[in-house]
C-alpha cells in the first residue's frame, strides 16, 4: 500500500475527502518525524513505538577490497510494533488452530 491508497483508506473510514486525509496524514508524519528527530518516542498504544536508537561504532568490511573499515556510530529511526499490531499481523497459534476448527465444524455441519 502506497502513501495515495492509504489516504484512500483513511478518507473512506472516516468519512472524509480525500483533500482532508490527505492533509491528517502528512501532518501526522510529520509530527512524528519532528518528535523523534528531537529525541522523543512516540507511542500509539496498539499501534507501535517510533524512536532514535543509538548504534554504536562497529568494524565493517570494503565489499571489494575486504578490507576491515570503521563504520561511524550513528543515529537511526526506530519502530517497534505493538501487542496489538502484532498480533494481527501474526495471530497466536491456538487462535488460529481455533479458527480452524470452527471453520471444519462449519463446513461439515453444511454438508448435512
């Protein structure tokens, strides 16, 4: 899904133009974009957590020559989802054993 299928999506749920979804989105990005670039976290509860994580100075190798190079520490964007968000996106093992149970029992239950 890309940014304009996204704006799509929120301006149909929440019955609103596109031009307005559009508007939200992009200053929702952009608060969070400025939130973590200060060093702050932002957490959606159910949804995830975005923040500035540190990584360290680390040895690295040049791809051509194999020599060992340093790689400078850093500053990098975090994201890290949420219980919510996770489980949607992997359903517990026994909730989805359950699923499908109910959906055998529902199909033999047709065939009668």
């Amino acid at each position: 899904m890309n940014k304009s299928e996204l704006v799509d999506a929120i301006a149909e749920k929440a019955s609103i133009t596109k031009k307005d979804a559009d508007a939200v989105l992009t200053a929702a990005v952009d608060a969070i974009i400025e939130a973590v670039s200060a060093g702050d976290k932002v957490t959606l509860v159910g949804f995830g957590t975005f923040e500035a994580r540190q990584r360290q100075e680390r040895e690295g190798r040049n791809p051509s020559t194999g020599k060992p190079i340093k790689i400078p520490a850093t500053t990098v964007p975090a994201f890290s989802a949420g219980k919510l968000f996770k489980e949607k996106v992997a359903p517990a093992k026994e909730e989805t054993e359950e699923k499908e149970e109910k959906a055998t029992k529902t199909k033999a239950k047709a065939k009668k």
